[in-house]
C-alpha cells in the first residue's frame, strides 16, 4: 500500500485513525459525501475492509446487541498507522483527480502542519498550471469555438478559478497563528 494516490483501503485506514467506526459507519459517511466523491458499495467497502484485518492493519471487535444483530466495529492498529503514515508523507501524483485530492483533504487531519501545507501548495501549483493551459487554450480557439466548447472551456475556468481562490484562503488561514488553545491529550482545543 505505498502508491500515492488514494485507494479506498489508504481513505478507511484515515477514517479509522480518526475513530473507530463500523462498515455501515463508513459507508453512510461516505454517502454523505458521494456527491463530491463517489460513495462505493458496500461491496467493494467489505473487501476492502478485510483486505486491511487480514494484513494487520485494523482489528475487529464484534459487539453483541439484544434483538439486533451484531456490530462489527474496526479499528487501526499500530501497523496500519505507520501504513497511513508512510502514505501520507508521500507526494501527491500531478494527475491525481479532483476525487483523490479531496479525499486526501477529508484525512488532513493525518498529515503534519508543514506536510498539509506543502499538499495544498503542490496542488495549487497544479491548478495554476491548467488554469494557465484552459486560458492559452480558450484564446488560440477564440474564432472556431462552438457553444457547448466555450461553455465547457468557461466552466473549467470558473472551477479553476475557485479553487485557486479557496487554495489561497486557506493557505493563508494555516500560516496564521492559532487563537489562544488549550493542548488536552492529542487534540487542540479552543478556549475563544
């Protein structure tokens, strides 16, 4: 599990280093964002999750319920945070899909300060560079373009255009100082 780009296995790894969760857990957080990307199904989900029992990565606890049936609830192991890791720290690939972007975006919450800063700068550089190569291509196309191409050429622009402004907000809000916080065992509270 070392390729950079975002597997189902590396994505519930992320969720499970987040916390424990059952299948149907993940599933119905991933349908809750299916529209942004993709929800799979429970029969690529249940593989995926027992690919990650067989290789040590998660464990199982089955809990018993009076008139329903069980609750299988996962878990990361020590091993399956270095896997996580190691992922994590590996770069992007530049032709990684919007999905695979934002999924890695879901799991920030894995990545260092300096590593998450230097994600979201990669892929502003990425962004720039097409929204570069939208515009070159839209000018040298500006007399022979139907409609249906400008408009698909205007939308990419648009999109482009968004989340290069999105990049900007939020590189900019992470290089901020925090407000005053409180360190409480791994997490960061706010007092303010």
């Amino acid at each position: 599990m070392t390729t950079a780009t975002v597997s189902s296995r590396h994505f519930i790894l992320g969720l499970l280093a987040q916390k424990p969760m059952s299948g149907y857990d993940i599933k119905h957080f991933l349908k809750s964002l299916g529209w942004l990307i993709g929800s799979p199904s429970f029969g690529s989900l249940y593989p995926a999750l027992h690919t990650l029992l067989r290789g040590n990565l998660v464990t199982v606890k089955v809990l018993l319920r009076e008139g329903k049936p069980s609750r299988k609830i996962y878990s990361i192991t020590e091993a399956g945070r270095e896997a996580l890791t190691e992922w994590i720290n590996q770069p992007a690939k530049s032709s990684a899909p919007l999905k695979a972007f934002v999924m890695r975006l879901i799991l920030a919450d894995n990545f260092s300060p300096i590593g998450l800063t230097a994600y979201l700068q990669q892929r502003r550089a990425q962004v720039a560079a097409h929204h570069a190569s939208l515009e070159k291509t839209g000018g040298a196309m500006d007399e022979e373009i139907n409609l249906g191409q400008r408009l698909a050429l205007d939308y990419g622009l648009a999109l482009a255009f968004a989340e290069l402004a999105w990049l900007d907000s939020t590189l900019n809000r992470l290089s901020q100082p925090l407000p005053e916080e409180v360190v409480q065992g791994d997490s960061v509270t706010s007092i303010v």
